[in-house]
C-alpha cells in the first residue's frame, strides 16, 4: 500500500524504499534528524526546513542518494517511465500545481511537488499495482495514468495531455536545462542499507538529540517576522497565492509535528499537559490565521500577533517536558526489569 505524510519529498523516499527496493523503512527514522523543528522562511512566511535536507541526511546515514534521472524531454521522460513502471514499479514525478487533479491552482506552482506513478498506458498491470490494493473502484480524474497524490492520500487518473502540461514545467529543468521531472532512490550496497535501517530503531535518542539541537534563535526569529507581515495586510489585500502559502505552510508546519505526536501517543504521553498544550497551539494557530488573512481587520491581526507570538516558546518548552518524561519512562521501565531479574 502507497504511503502518504506530510511532505511529499519524505513520501517520495518511503515508497521507493518500499516498493522498488522492498525496505520496511519507518517514518520517524526519515523525519527525525537535527533540521526537524527547524523553521525556514520562504517570502518571509514561516515554513518547515526543507524535506530534501531532511530526506538527505537520512539516506546518507542508510547509504543511499537522491537521483534525478536527465532526458532530452517530455517524450523520453515518459518512454523511461514506461520501463520503469514495467520492470520496477511506480516512481515518484514532479509536478506543476496548476494542472493537479485533485486541487488545482489557479496560478502556478512547481516547487517540489512531487506525486506518485503506479500505472501508465502501456503498464496497467505494473507491479506497483501489487502493492497498491486500496485503489478505490471510483476515483477522481480521466485518462489511464494511475497516480497516487502522497500528501492528500487519493489515487486519481490523468490523461496523458495533462500530464505533459503538468511536468513541463521550469522546476523541472532546474538541472543544467536538463529535463529532471523523477525523483528516484539508488542504493550503493542493499545489504548494507538493510542492516543501518534494521539497527536503526532508538527513536527516543533520535527524538531527543532533535530537541536537544531545536533552533529557538532561528525559529524565534522566523517566526515574529512572519507573524509581523501579516500586518500588511490591513491595507493590501492578500493575492491568491499569499493566502495559500500562509494557510498551506502552517498547515504542513502541523502535519510535520503530528509524526511527533502520534508517536507520543503510541509511547504512552497522549494526556499529558505539555503535549496537550503544544498540540494545541499549532491547531488553533492555524484555525484563527484562517479567519484573520479573511478578515484583515488591524484589531484581528494585532490579536492573532499578541495570542500567537509565543507560540516557539511553547513548543521548545514542551519538547524539553516531552523528552525529560520519556527519560523518566524509561528509567522506571529499566528499574522494574532490574527487580525482577
């Protein structure tokens, strides 16, 4: 079955993982590196770390890279992906929002936004398909290219004339005016990647070397000036794509703590109170920026700044909760061992 999370670069490296080298790689092992918490500034808006710097030191650790194979165009890139799908499986393509099924842009966006290929014309019994057992007999779109959105988790169908428009994008000749519209995972040794991803289970070291490393300057800093553009807005009205990035970055911001969060769940913390509070700082956050970029009033925005500027405050404050009482779980978890041995 395809995996979605979110960020489509990390989703990307898990399913070829998976599906093409037949790993059992696990989200947190991906997600918990140094730059996790980090926040980035993309046009002054406050922004997770970028996935690729993510997904890099993960896969150096594994001894695997990112590649993104070169062509001469759209009608190589599809003959390559016809082979691919038909010997390996689905590969992971890059795409231009504004010809997306599922959301469709008005405007363009081609940044990293890379879906997943499980079918083409000329492979609709691919092996990616094997694995892809939840495709619903009803799904959105026409055309006979199966696709997988991992950040939505939807299958839907693309026509092959979309799809052109779609990768043909300038993201994708970033790459010395190379066409580079797939991103694939080579492996140097397999073996050797198998045994650092098996050996690689302590993610409460892994969680607290990440807090241990929480960027508060940076974050602290990113995040009041972005809080602080808002106030342009009293004025100018937000475009279209203001208003995107603002609600789908602190969007993403919180689906990248939710692996946190659930995996603190599943450790045994869903009730407690830092948890609890830092949950729901991010969730209201992005609740009230909604009603506030609709609103624009100066009243609305001083009171979004105000509730919200102490926001990395919280989180660095309940990571360093979160990490002393997992410690302390496992204290008392190695004690009663120590008891009755």
């Amino acid at each position: 079955m395809l995996f979605s999370t979110y960020n489509c670069v990390l989703a990307s490296v898990y399913n070829y993982l998976q599906g093409i080298h037949k790993l059992t790689p696990s989200l947190e092992a991906i997600c918990y590196e140094p730059s996790l918490f980090a926040l980035h500034s993309i046009d002054g808006i406050a922004a997770i770390a970028h996935p690729l710097h993510i997904a890099e030191q993960y896969l150096a650790r594994i001894g695997a890279e990112i590649v993104f194979p070169s062509f001469d165009g759209v009608d190589e890139a599809l003959a390559y992906a016809d082979t691919h799908l038909a010997l390996k499986g689905g590969l992971s393509f890059s795409i231009n929002l504004r010809y997306d099924v599922l959301e469709p842009l008005p405007f363009d966006n081609d940044l990293w936004h890379f879906h997943w290929m499980a079918a083409s014309p000329n492979t609709p019994d691919g092996p990616d398909l094997v694995r892809s057992t939840s495709v619903p007999d009803a799904i959105r779109g026409t055309g006979r290219y199966l696709m997988f959105d991992q950040y939505e988790n939807e299958y839907y169908r693309m026509d092959e004339e979309r799809l052109r428009q779609a990768i043909d994008t300038p993201f994708n000749y970033r790459m010395n005016g190379r066409f580079t519209p797939f991103m694939e995972i080579h492996l140097t040794d397999p073996a050797y990647t198998m045994a650092r991803m098996e050996a690689d289970t302590d993610m409460r070291s892994r969680l607290a070397s990440a807090v241990a490393k929480y960027p508060f300057e940076l974050n602290q800093g990113i995040w009041h000036a972005c809080l602080n553009g808002l106030r342009r807005y009293v004025t100018d009205k937000p475009d279209q794509g203001d208003v995107y990035r603002y609600m789908n970055f602190a969007q993403i911001i919180m689906r990248c703590r939710e692996v946190v969060w659930h995996y603190l769940v599943r450790e045994g913390l869903g009730t407690f109170e830092p948890l609890r509070q830092w949950r729901d700082g991010w969730t209201q956050y992005r609740t009230v920026l909604g009603i506030t970029l609709n609103r624009r009033t100066a009243d609305e925005i001083s009171r979004l700044i105000d509730n919200y500027e102490g926001l990395i405050e919280l989180e660095q404050r309940a990571l360093t909760a979160i990490v002393e009482e997992l410690a302390a779980k496992q204290i008392e978890v190695q004690g009663g061992a120590s008891a009755w041995s």
